[in-house]
C-alpha cells in the first residue's frame, strides 16, 4: 500500500551547456546584431577570446519581476532550464537584478518561450542597465541601452557578446511575447563577466606526495615502523608575476617542525620542499603551508596550505594538457584558477564524507582517508581510451582517475564544483561498493499475479513508486545511489568499510563480495501492529532471477512461482533458510563478486485473507550479519490486524511561527496511524512521493509504505499569530495512478506559540576561511574573507541576513562582494563576503574583529574573530 499526497513532485536536472571562451566574428559583433554562437560551441582558438565566467545571479543581487503565476525570478538563474518564470498573462514581462556593487558584463544569453514549441511562443528581448533605479525608470545619466530588441527566439538560446565590457550596477531584461497568448515565458536568463587573471600572484600548494611509495599488493604495502619517509610539497605559482622569495613550514599534528624562505616563483613555475619524518603506524597530520604569515598579496591565500592524514590511501590523477590549460583560466568552487586546487576537492570531499558517515556502529564515521599523492600532465589523447577509469593502472597508488579532453574540455560550469562523479567511480575501484540504484526494481521485471490473475506490478498491491520503479532500495542516500557534492556513505557501506578498512588497511577487494556476508539461517517473524505475532499466515517467497536487461544491466526478474512458502508458527516466524537469495549456476565464491540476485519480493497473507507484498533486501541481511548476527537472524514484518483500511486519531502538536516571518523552520508534527507502537516512520523526500508543504490549514503528505506507527510529516505555518488552530490531514490509497483513492482525514489541532525575538544574535564568524592562521596585513591593498556560518544550536540561518546592512572591522567595511558556500560542512549555505583591507580600519597590533549588520526582520547581528596582523615591522 502507498499513501500519498495529491501532488506528485519529480524533479530532473538539465545542465546548459556553457561556452568558456568564445568572440564574436568581425562581421557579426554589432550589438544590434549581437553575435549568436550555438549552445555547444567549444572553446575558439583566437587569442584574442575573452575568458568568460557565469556570474552568480541567483545568490548575488536582489531581484524583482513582473506578477508571476508559475515559478519565480530565481527560476530564471538557476542553470536548470526545466524550472520556469511565467507572467500571470502580462506581456512584456520584466525581470530585473539589483546588485550591491557594479558588475563587469560582456555576454548574455537567454533561453526563452517553450523548448519545443517554436510555432505557437516567439519572443523578442533587450537588455537595459544603469547604477540606480531612476535613472533606469528614465533612461538619464548612467543608463544604457546593453542589447537592442532581438527577435524570433522560441524555445532556443540566444547569446550576444559585447564588443567591449559594460560596468553596471542593475540590469533589466525585459522579454516581449510575439507569437501566442500573453503568458510570458522565460527558462533561463545569464550575465558573464570577462575573467581578468593576467597580473598577481598566486602561490598554490598543489599537493602532497610521500616517498618511497609502496604497492598495496605487495608484502610491504607500508613503511616500517621508524623508517624515513620523505614528504614533497609540491608549490606553483599560478599568476602571471614573479611571487619574490616567501616563508614556509611544515606542521605535524598542529607543531611546526620545519620551515625556510623559498626563493622567487616565476609565473607558471614549480618549487617542491621535503620533509623527513620516521614513520609512525599511529594516524598523524601533516600540513604544509606557504606563506603562514601571509606577507605576500596575492589573488588568493586559500590555496596556500595543504593537510593530509599520513596513513592516507594514495590518489594519482592523470590530466590531458588542454584540459589543465583550461581549468587554470576558470574560476572553480574554491574561487581560485587552477586545476590542482578543483581536482584536490575530490580527496577533501570523500574525507568529509567518511568522517560525516556516523551511524550506531560507527559513531567516528568511516575510518579511512585519503589524500592526492601524483599529478601527472599528459599529451591530449592519452587517457580516455585507456580503460575505465581513464588512467594507467599502478599498484603504488590505491585510486587512479584520468581527465581527458573528450570529458573535461569545455566542461559546463557547473562541473566547476565537486565532481562527485569521480567520488562515486573510486567507489568502486578502491573498495568494491556496488550501485545501490542497481539493487530496485522495475515493473516490467515483476510477473507475479494476484488472485485474479492479474499482473500486481502498477497496482495498489506493489505500486510504482519513481516512473517505472516498483521497489527502491532502502539506502537512498548513500554515496553509490545518488551522488552529490553533499552524499554520505549509508550505514551499509559505513559498516563494510570499516570491517576491510581499518586505519591504515590497503585491502582492494572485488566488486561486491562483501554482500555474500548473511546469516547462515533468515527468519522472517510476522508482527501486528501490536507487536504481537501473527500465526498462521500464509507466506510465499518469489526468489529474482536473471533479467533480460530490458531495464538496464542490474535486471533482476520475478517469475510467477514462488520459491519458498509454507506458514508463520505460534511465534509469527517462517525460515527461509540458508538462502533467502538464489545462487547462480554454477555458484559463484563470493570472493568472485557481488551477489547477482540480491532481492526477494515476499507475498503476506493474513487469515483474515488480507494480502500485502513485502520486500527483503540483502543490505538487510549484511548488517545483521555485521552487527554479529551470523547464526540464526529473525527479521521483523510488520503486518496490519484485519483489512487494509487507514484508522487515523487525532493528535496534538505545539510549536512556534516567527512572527511576520514567510520561511519558519518546518516543524514536525505526529499523527498516529493503527494505534501506538514504538515504531517511528518518516517521510522521505526522495522515495515514492514528495514531501509537499502547504501553509495551514491545508496540509499535505505522502510516505512511501503502510506505517506501523506514528507518521511524521512537515507542516510550514508561515504568519499565523499565537492560538490554537485545527486543521485536516488528508491521506489516501495510491492505486498505481498518482491519484488518491478513498482519502480519509485525521483532525490535528496546532498550538502555536508566539516565538521570542531576541534584541540581538551573536552568529559564529571564520575570518579567512579555510585557513587556521587569521593574519591580516593591515598595509595590504588586498581583500579579505570572512565567513558567516550557521548555527544549528540556536537555528541561525545566514539566508536570514540582510546582505545590503554587513560591515566588517572598526571603520565597519562594506563588501565588495559576496557568496554562498557550505564552508563549515553541515549542509547549510554560509554567507562568506569579501572586504577591501584598507576600508576596514583594522591597524597593527590588532587582535580581533567584529562583523555586524541586521537580519532581512532587522534584528541586530554580531560576530567576532580573533586576528593577528603581520607585516607591521618594515625590514
């Protein structure tokens, strides 16, 4: 049984493809004429292109548009082309980006009408900008007419580079629909800015390597205890001056051990520094930092240091030359222009993950780390042919990854973030985790007939629960399902890892065989809602089997004959025996690889008559296994008393509603369902329904299965004043059709409290984020980070800040920009801006510094940091 809410919310990325370097013909650069270059051109071999970089609309300027009905004006730059701006039946329509200070623009582009529909939505569109609002309404002074009316664009790109760079603070783009209705469309609108990396310098301690570098596979696959290992910082300067002769210093576990001056880098040029250290089996850190105390200026100091744990697994990353070439003139995540520094989020990243993967059994997350040992730059045209992995295989390096110009060049900017891609393959290759996408199943493999003899696959008995998928396995967020840049480890992988991969183990184990780990016997023991067991239930298992592949390489098919069946004992329990799961023919050592069929579809039938199906996963059978269940395992199946009908109580909830706030926290609220258990079920956003969040008194919901207990869902209250309110829940019977049948509703009543508004909020500020020593030079003409974080302890969110009210230091420092970031790791955006030195007052001798400004409901903010300044004794 599914219960669901009454709409269905899908969500599908579409990446647009970015142009890096482009310019426009002689003949055709005109801004009358603009210069339309296709959606797929690749990077153009003057050297006279401009290098372009999308400017961050969405989080850095303040928009406002017409009347909407369909979207918002975020829609409109937000890089997914499926998300939409629509005009509540006004043409033209506006949409206008207000930044805090002037933005540098040489290309836009814009995708606008309906994508497919060219016939029946055509649109022509300017662009007009200035530095404030009246003279945009009045086109005086400081206004500018960017692109004149451009015509017939339907439901393609059309983009226009300028001849020449124009500074402007606001930009209004305002789009006429001339073919059609007068709902206007617009998909995605983009400024580029013209990226000017040609002075400064820039020191990047690329990475790491440890010598001598053993093979996993060998009888030493570490060095001996005492032995001298010899640890290279590998230094270049990314800018285009000299860097003149810079402090260095190794650090281990927070002590500096080393250090010297370095002499002058020249542009492009590479310095590597050792380091010999007796080897410990002990985990130890050791950091290597350029210029700690920060007595150089340069485009960027968060490149400066590198840390890795000793006992690290080893990464090599092979990259072709143009592919480097071009990675050093774009502007990653890190805000720096170089390839080591995007590359080097893929060790840093998985690290995180390991360490936020924690789990009963795993309360320090995942033991392992890793770190970047090799870069190798290679000729276009050596890697992607190679294997898999696009990279030579070695055994002195325990992951191995290529990036070639078939992939990489002219990558979209959004690839310009943690390729989490890459996280995902090393999966496979350095541990042998499998696709959990690969453990679901689809409709089209399922033949199991109901008593009628009616296919049960898209009914309400086993309904489809994404598109075509009728079951989907339990660990949804883990890593090998549904990669991004924020995925943890499940608590499957989690426990796996751990067994094989003890700090410091170089285990390589094959794909898979770790899922041959079950009990010697399953029982399955079938419970009422009561927890009492159930006896005399009929139970039949339908064993999957080899697929056709009709749904793709992991098909798994369920035939119509079950393979076990019998009936539950006094105790509720029925055996499956030794093998809940088929073996394949001829049987395979799981040394071998992954269990095949790794899936089993249980059909319940109550004496009542009552049917339910069920599912039973190996994952299950793994970590009873692993939480020392190797015996005999008894795994519990919730079955409701009687007939499937919902019986809903009401129930009572308090909590509170910010006042005049439209984005409170969501609060949850319980209903209980069938009475009370000790059973706790949740609504998950990425399984069979989404969560959908009405402002009261209308809620809706949707979960994924037939609760045995409370259900949780999310109620967003946006301005209702303290009381006492009752409200409805409606919940329904999915029948396969998205659409809800014999929908029953629970009365709840909300108590709302009114919230206290403190006078003041102290929030947790990094000045220069990413780096362990906050030096400023206070005679520096550069600029500085700082970091405004979230808070989870008091619910502080920095989306709650008023950008515009932000000053920094004693003379209170506008920004001169600023952008979202989860620099502190716990999944929220912090606010980081950047502050020109000079205006911030901050004087020799200086210890700390204060960030203040007001919140978007104009309650005060603060925030301190502690600072030492350097460069205040001249030589």
């Amino acid at each position: 049984m599914n219960l669901v809410m009454g709409f269905l919310v899908l969500f599908c990325l579409s990446f647009s493809p970015d142009v890096v370097l482009s310019i426009c013909p002689d003949d055709n650069s005109q801004i009358g004429h603009g210069c339309a270059i296709s959606p797929a051109a690749t990077a153009d071999e003057s050297a006279d292109a401009p290098i372009l970089r999308k400017i961050n609309v969405r989080d850095a300027a303040t928009l406002t548009a017409t009347e909407w009905d369909i979207g918002e004006p975020a829609s409109a730059f937000d890089n997914n082309s499926n998300t939409v701006f629509r005009s509540a039946n006004i043409n033209p329509a506006f949409i206008q980006a207000a930044f805090l200070t002037t933005q540098s623009v040489r290309r836009i582009r814009v995708l606008l009408g309906q994508p497919g529909y060219p016939a029946i939505d055509s649109n022509s569109w300017r662009l007009e900008a200035a530095d404030n609002e009246f003279d945009l309404d009045n086109q005086t002074d400081s206004y500018e007419l960017v692109v004149p009316d451009r015509f017939d664009v339907a439901g393609d790109w059309d983009s226009v580079i300028l001849p020449e760079s124009i500074d402007k603070r606001i930009w209004r783009f305002t789009v006429t629909r001339t073919v059609g209705d007068n709902y206007v469309h617009i998909p995605e609108l983009e400024l580029w800015t013209e990226v000017d990396v040609s002075e400064g310098v820039d020191l990047n301690v690329t990475y790491i390597s440890r010598y001598p570098r053993y093979e996993w596979d060998s009888a030493k696959p570490w060095p001996d205890i005492g032995e001298a290992v010899i640890f290279t910082a590998h230094i270049v300067n990314k800018g285009a001056l000299d860097s003149g002769s810079f402090e260095y210093e190794w650090v281990v576990d927070g002590a500096v051990k080393a250090g010297g001056v370095l002499d002058s880098i020249p542009p492009q040029g590479v310095r590597t520094v050792e380091f010999v250290w007796e080897w410990e089996t002990s985990r130890h850190y050791i950091a290597f930092q350029a210029d700690p105390r920060n007595l150089l200026e340069e485009l960027s100091d968060a490149n400066n240091g590198v840390e890795d744990a000793t006992d690290a697994l080893p990464l090599a990353f092979w990259v072709e030359q143009s592919v480097y070439d071009e990675f050093n003139q774009r502007e990653n995540a890190l805000g720096t222009y170089s390839w080591e520094d995007w590359a080097r989020q893929i060790p840093e990243q998985m690290n995180w993950m390991f360490d936020y993967s924690r789990y009963p059994l795993a309360s320090r997350g995942v033991f392992t780390r890793v770190r970047l040992d090799k870069v190798e730059v290679v000729p276009d045209g050596t890697l992607f042919n190679l294997n898999f992995s696009h990279a030579p295989f070695e055994t002195t390096s325990d992951g191995q990854w290529g990036f070639s110009t078939e992939e990489y060049l002219g990558a979209p900017e959004s690839w310009l973030g943690v390729p989490w891609w890459v996280i995902h393959e090393l999966g496979h290759q350095m541990f042998g985790l499998v696709d959990h996408y690969g453990m679901d199943v689809q409709d089209i493999d399922v033949d199991v007939l109901d008593s009628s003899g009616n296919r049960i696959a898209g009914t309400p008995l086993l309904p489809k629960l994404q598109f075509d998928i009728v079951h989907v396995n339990s660990r949804i967020y883990d890593l090998m399902r549904s990669a991004s840049p924020y995925s943890v480890l499940s608590d499957h992988s989690t426990y796996y890892l751990n067994k094989y991969w003890r700090m410091g183990d170089r285990t390589h184990r094959v794909f898979g065989a770790y899922l041959h780990e079950i009990p010697a016997q399953t029982d399955i023991r079938l419970l009422d809602v009561q927890d009492r067991p159930l006896e005399g239930a009929s139970v039949a298992v339908y064993q999957a089997q080899a697929g056709d592949g009709r749904s793709g390489p992991y098909s798994q098919y369920i035939d119509n004959a079950p393979d076990i069946f019998g009936t539950t004992d006094s105790r509720g329990i029925f055996s499956l025996g030794s093998k809940p799961f088929p073996e394949p023919e001829p049987p395979r050592d799981p040394e071998q690889g992954h269990i095949l069929y790794n899936i089993a579809l249980i059909e319940l039938r109550h004496p009542s008559g009552d049917t339910r199906y069920t599912w039973l996963e190996v994952v299950d059978l793994n970590l009873a296994y692993w939480s020392g269940h190797t015996g005999i395992y008894v795994h519990d199946v919730y079955f409701p008393e009687g007939d499937s009908q919902l019986r809903l109580s009401e129930s009572t909830v308090s909590f509170s509603a910010t006042q005049g706030s439209n984005s409170p926290d969501p609060q949850n609220i319980q209903v209980d369902i069938l009475g009370t258990t000790p059973h706790f079920w949740k609504v998950k956003r990425s399984e069979v329904s989404w969560l959908r969040t009405i402002p009261s008194p209308d809620i809706a919901l949707g979960i994924d299965e037939y609760p045995p207990g409370p259900l949780t869902f999310i109620v967003d209250s946006c301005e209702l004043p303290p009381g006492v309110y009752t409200t409805h829940v409606l919940v329904g019977i999915d029948a396969g059709t998205g659409e809800m049948e014999d929908p029953q509703s629970v009365q709840v009543t909300l108590n709302v409290n009114e919230s206290i508004v403190p006078n003041e909020i102290i929030v947790p500020i990094d000045i220069k984020p990413g780096s362990k020593r906050n030096v400023i030079n206070p005679r520096s003409h550069g600029a500085v980070w700082v970091a405004v974080f979230s808070d989870r302890s008091t619910g502080f969110n920095p989306r709650d800040i008023d950008v515009t009210s932000v000053r920094f230091g004693p003379e209170e420092a506008e920004p001169l920009r600023y952008k979202w970031r989860d620099v502190n790791k716990d999944r929220i955006h912090d606010l980081i801006l950047r502050f020109n030195i000079p205006d911030t007052g901050i004087v020799c001798g200086d210890t700390e510094a204060v960030l203040i400004g007001k919140t978007l409901e104009g309650v005060q903010i603060t925030g301190l940091d502690l600072t030492r300044t350097v460069g205040c004794k001249r030589k």
